[in-house]
C-alpha cells in the first residue's frame, strides 16, 4: 500500500514538472517542442491540458487550442477562462464572448476579464449590456471598470449615475469617478465633486493637480499641490511637469531641488522637462549627475538629441546604452529619417532584435515620406502586427505619389477603418485633382458609419466647390452645423471657398463674419472669393481692412488681390500693391503674381506695357504668362503679339491645342483665311494625342460627369441629334451675318 502510494506521488511529481516546463516552453516561444512533449506525456491532468492551450494562446495558435480545449476529458474554471483570455489576448472578442455565454459556471475571473476587454475596445454599449447581466451585482471590480471606461470616453454623466448607483464604493471608485471629470476638463464640476469625496488619498489630490495643469490654471494647480498633506514622488513630479509644459523651465528646477526624495522617475521627469524646451547641455549635465538611470534616462536624452539635430551624440550615446531599448533605437531611425539618410536609418533598423509597431511603422512612414513606396510595401508585407497606423500611412505614401489605385487598393484591403482612414483616402483624391472620387468617398464614409470630423468635412467641401456642386455643398454644410463644426476654422474657410467657388459670394461673407476667430487662410478665401466674382472693389478693400487688423499678406494674399484689380480695370491700384509686396512686405513675386499683371495690364489694353513686363521678368515665364498675354490679344485684336504669346505658350504646353484655337479665331477676324486652313490642319495633327474633355453638371443632387468622344452616358445619341438639329437651324437663320463663323474641330 505504502509502495502504490509513492509510485502516485512520483507520478504526480513528474506529471506537474511536465506541466510546469510546457507553461516554460510556451513563454519562451518554443512552442513546437512544448506540443512534442505534451504528446509524450502518458498521464495527463486537467491542468496539463490547460497548460498547452495557455501555450497555443500564447503564440496564436487559436484554432489548436479550441480543438484541445473541446476534447478536453474534464473542464475547470481555469479551462474556460484560459481559453477566454486567449481569444481575448488576439483582439477575437465576439469567440471569446459566445464562450463566455456557454460557460456553465461563470466566476469574477471570467466576467471581469470580458467586461475589460470590451470597454477598452470602446464597444461600452455591449459591455454595458454585460455589466446588467452580472449576477455579482456587488462586485466593486467591475462597477469600476464600466465608470473608468465611461470618464476615458468622456461621458461623465452616464459615469456619476453609475456611481450614483452603485451599492458599495471604495477609494478607487471615487478617485475614478473624480478622473471622469479631471481628464476631460471639466474642473468647475471636478472641484465640487472633490470637496463632496467621503474619502481622499494623494491620489484625489494629484488627479486635481494634473486636471489644472491639463486645462492651463497653473495657479489653481500650484494651490491645489500646496495644500496637499502628504505628497508623493507623483505629485511632485505632476507640478514639475506642468510647469515645463508651459515653459517655466526654471519653477521646475525649483520644485526639482526642493524634492525631499527623489526616484528615477523624478530625474527623468526634469531631464525631459529640458529636453522638450530644447536646453539640451543642461538635461546632459543632469543625465551625467543621476545616481542610478534605467531605459527611459537613456531613452529621453537620446531623443533630446535627435529632436536638437546632434544625430552623432544620439549615436554615440545609444553605443553606450547598457542595454538598447527598441525606445531609443526607434529615436535614432526617426532622427536620421528625418535627415533623409534612409540608408543609415534602415541599418539601425535592421539592428533592432524586439521591433515593436511604433518602429515598424516610423520606417514605414520615412520610406513613405520619400516617396520611395516600393521599399515601404516591402516592410509592410513583412509587419505581422499591422494596426490602423501602419494601413494609413500607406494610403497617405501612396497618394503622395499619386498612385491612388493603390492607395485605394490598400484601403479596400483593411478589416476595420476608423476616420483617419477615410480621412487619407479623400485627401488623397483631392491632392491629385479627383474631386469627383473625393466627394463619391466622402458620401460613402456617411453610408458606412463613420462620423466625419473636421478634415472629413473641410475635404468634402474642398471637392464641392473644386466641381462648383453648389446643392451638395449646402447638404454638407447642413451636417456642419448639426455636428457642431460651424466654428471649427479649418472647416470655416473650406465653406467660404465652397460658396465662393459656387458663386454665392453673399453665402461666403456671411460665413467669413460670423467666425468666432479668422486667419490668414480666411482672409484669403474671402479676398480671393470677391476676385473670382467680379468683386475687385470689396476684394481691395478687404486686404486694407486686413492690413489695418495687423494681419501680414502673404502670396496667397496678393495673388487674391491683384486678380480683383484685373477683373475690374484697377490698373492703378494693382501696380500698386504689386510694388508694395516687396518694398513693405518684402515679398519676392512669384510667376502666378507676373502673370495677374501681365492680365491686368492686357485687359486694359495696354498690351506693349504686358509685353514689356514678360521681356522684363527676372524669372523664366511660364505658360499662364504667355497664356493671360495671348487671351488679352485676342480680345483687342493684337494679331502681332498674339503670335508671339502663340508660338511661346506652344513651346510650354505642345500637347494643349487652346493657344491654336485662340490664334485661328484671331486670324479669322482678320480675315486671314489661308493661315486659318493651315490652322486646322495642324489641329487636325493634335486630335489623336489630344486629351478628351470632362465636363460635368449637378442635377438633382447627382454629378453627372460627361468625357468628349465617350459616348458612356444614357441618350448621349438622342442629344448629339438634337444638338446637331439645333446648329443647322442656327446656320439658316437670316440674322447670322456672314463673318459669324462656328468652328467645330
């Protein structure tokens, strides 16, 4: 009896070593030979079992630990919550709650564990609908969970009457409902909350220090720190830190010397303080003073010196790191990115043993940001763990090189899209002249469920008034206003452009006024809307009133102006302000800002004047030089410079046939008929390489969009007859004189 007692014992003794190097082999990612063990183990427990599935958990092999998980002889309580908490450590939330819905016998563990997970992934309504369902009604662990999770996402209303309700508090119940309002800026409700708290520690006194720093009243945050009966490492350094922020270097210092006792953190805390206001020899001096420093010492003082350009110090300070973090790696690849040396980024990257998303995704971004895609999409492919960052920076990378069907691939390929997504994809249209793609994104982002935000809507606008979809614009400003961006100014000024573009410049005025706050970018939506009506008095007199405010011009600004002065024979007024940009504002002129005097000067018919100012020009003209010169030839008939301006404008653009059109149309009323046939023999050379024309027309909320010889659109053959129709009778009628000629190329 004694012997068949020892031999259970012996057994159990080997069975639980088994089990313990299994859990040893699964932590060091050896999982194959902790599989080859688990198959050679002749006695197996439940424990062994829930070993192994913890093991294939652990490195994500989900389908293999629910097939042991189901042919399990016998299941515990730690069965099921390990392969819970598996599913859960893989972002599979939806297994692991139709597991936890099956589970006979549910404990804390398992109820505590979902409910965590489902508020950090921001589904609160579903881990509301758990939280109801608990049978633990007076678990305090969980009634926290749902109030820390409702003060995180800013909605401390539904937080205090969760608090309201709940059947027993502990301290970190009232510390958690006084974050809810600390951490979202509301410290006029904060306060009286705080004075009303049964029970304060440090903790509710540090969180009211932090909640004044975070909002900007250092005073009530200095009073509040004073007042503190026993202060921790925390408080001091919370105080210190919100000085820094604010650029109080020296009251940090003050607060630092004062400590009565100081940790690594505090040293870190003041050494990053220097960091981040750029005084980088004195967080050095305090760096080689520190009697002990861990990763973040090192980290902070490398990046100090990235963030200051001295790459080489960086360097040579992570050489001497005792142990690199992947931090302080990931600093140095930044700074060299950012010095365009992709090749000293990518070794350093190649060196990094543990990368972590944040290094994947700052290599991506350089590569990206160079434009160099092909390298990016490599590193892309190889990333295991891809999170919404790394999708969109390839979106963005993409559209920088205006390769948007693959931007659009990528985007198409990603499982969850949040804002910025969307955000990236629109922008990205827009920058390469799709505004019709734009706005199409934008109206599918609405379909899908996500929210715009204040970019979603400025794109959106930026795409309307780009295609003048006047009834789309004033939908889009109508969801404006209900989600409370009228005043945004980013989404102000888009609306100005959109009605100025759509010629509603009234629209554009009122917008411009009722801005709580305007800036440059407003000024010149407004002065250059005034211009593209017609308005060239209001737009004048809205730059001296911006002047006359202590708002200084930039080139946006004069090209605004100068264009209204041409469109209304402000001759005058126009040179003047062109001679006041460089001799007042010091502004060199640019080719856009020639070109607005050049049409100034045409459209008033001083056409030799025009010239001269080209002949003159410091800088090589362009096309719209050329271009504004040959249109104001045309309108007064100057066939001698209209040649000119042709035969240079042709130099610019041979693909474009508008400078021949022009030139045949002025010959032609100058009756010039041989030179107009060799026109349109040349025309004729253009056609097949030419570019068809888009046109497009909103009707009914619909942008129609139409392209020359594609036939694609419904009736286009009934309307080509009836258009045709339509000429013929025009060319029969008795009042068309003999020198009105139509030209159809």
């Amino acid at each position: 009896m004694k012997r068949n007692l020892g031999l259970v014992g012996e057994q159990a003794s080997h069975v639980f070593n088994q089990n313990t190097k299994i859990t040893q082999l699964a932590k060091s990612g050896k999982i194959e030979e902790a599989i080859k063990l688990f198959s050679e183990m002749t006695h197996k427990n439940t424990v062994t079992y829930n070993s192994m599935i913890s093991a294939y958990g652990k490195n994500g092999r989900l389908n293999d630990a629910r097939q042991l998980f189901d042919i399990m002889p016998r299941r515990n309580l730690v069965s099921w919550n390990t392969m819970i908490a598996g599913y859960l450590h893989h972002d599979k939330v939806d297994e692991a709650y139709r597991l936890l819905v099956r589970m006979p016998q549910k404990d804390r563990y398992a109820w505590t564990l979902m409910l965590t997970c489902l508020t950090r992934r921001g589904e609160l309504e579903k881990a509301r609908e758990l939280f109801d369902s608990l049978p633990y009604k007076h678990d305090v662990a969980c009634w926290n969970v749902m109030i820390g999770e409702y003060g995180k996402k800013g909605r401390f209303i539904e937080a205090k009457r969760l608090f309201d309700e709940m059947p027993v508090k502990n301290a970190v119940s009232w510390n958690l409902m006084l974050s809810s309002y600390t951490r979202n800026g509301e410290m006029r409700l904060g306060r009286e909350f705080f004075e009303g708290m049964a029970t304060r520690d440090v903790v509710s006194w540090n969180l009211m220090v932090d909640g004044f720093i975070q909002v900007g009243d250092l005073a009530s945050a200095l009073e509040f720190f004073d007042k503190i009966p026993t202060r921790n490492v925390v408080s001091w350094v919370t105080m210190l830190s919100g000085f820094a922020r604010r650029g109080n270097i020296l009251e940090s210092r003050r607060l630092f010397d004062q400590m009565p006792n100081k940790n690594v953190a505090a040293w870190n805390a003041m050494i990053d303080a220097y960091v981040k206001n750029c005084q980088i020899e004195e967080a050095a001096e305090l760096f080689n003073e520190m009697p002990k420093r861990d990763s973040v010492s090192w980290t902070t003082m490398i990046a100090g010196y990235v963030h200051v350009g001295q790459l080489d110090k960086a360097s040579e300070l992570l050489n001497q790191m005792p142990q690199k973090s992947t931090a302080a790696q990931t600093a140095i690849v930044s700074g060299y990115i950012k010095n365009k040396r992709m090749d000293k980024a990518h070794e350093v990257f190649n060196e990094i043993a543990d990368r972590d998303i944040v290094c994947w995704n700052t290599m991506i971004a350089g590569y990206a940001q160079m434009g160099r895609m092909d390298e990016a999409l490599t590193l892309f492919k190889e990333m295991k763990n891809k999170d919404l960052v790394t999708w969109n920076t390839m979106i963005n990378g993409y559209a920088q090189i205006g390769e948007m069907d693959k931007a659009l691939e990528i985007f198409e390929e990603m499982k969850i899209r949040n804002v910025v997504s969307w955000n990236s994809l629109i922008t990205g249209f827009l920058q390469n002249g799709l505004s019709l793609h734009a706005l199409n994104s934008f109206k599918m982002m609405a379909h899908e469920g996500t929210i715009p935000d204040h970019s979603s809507f400025a794109c959106g606008l930026s795409a309307c008034a780009n295609l003048a979809a006047l009834q789309v614009g004033n939908q889009v400003h109508s969801m404006v206003l209900k989600r409370g961006y009228l005043n945004d100014l980013f989404v102000g000024n888009a609306l100005i452009t959109m009605y100025a573009k759509c010629g509603r410049i009234l629209c554009a005025q009122l917008i411009f006024k009722d801005l709580d706050e305007v800036d440059l970018i407003s000024w010149n939506s407004m002065i250059t809307g005034y211009a593209l009506n017609g308005h060239g008095k209001e737009a004048v007199q809205l730059f001296q009133q911006m002047v006359l405010k202590g708002v200084r011009p930039d080139h946006v600004t004069f090209i605004g102006a100068l264009s209204g002065c041409s469109h209304n024979g402000l001759v005058d007024k126009g040179l003047e302000l062109f001679k006041s940009m460089t001799e007042i504002y010091s502004i060199e002129p640019l080719i856009e800002h020639y070109a607005c005097v050049v049409d100034m000067l045409g459209r008033a018919g001083m056409l030799y004047e025009a010239f001269e100012v080209i002949k003159g020009l410091k800088i090589k003209a362009n096309a719209g030089i050329w271009g504004a010169l040959m249109a104001t030839c045309k309108s007064h008939g100057n066939l001698k410079l209209g040649k000119i301006a042709a035969k240079k404008l042709l130099e610019f653009e041979p693909q474009k046939t508008s400078s021949i059109v022009l030139l045949s149309n002025m010959k032609a009323e100058a009756g010039c008929w041989n030179e107009v046939e060799n026109m349109r023999s040349m025309m004729k050379e253009h056609e097949a390489e030419k570019q068809p024309g888009c046109s497009w027309i909103e009707v009914r909320n619909q942008l129609h969009c139409f392209l020359s010889n594609v036939p694609m659109q419904p009736k286009v053959a009934e309307i080509s007859s009836i258009l045709k129709a339509f000429t013929s009778h025009i060319r029969n009628l008795d009042c068309v004189s003999d020198d009105f000629c139509i030209y159809t190329w």
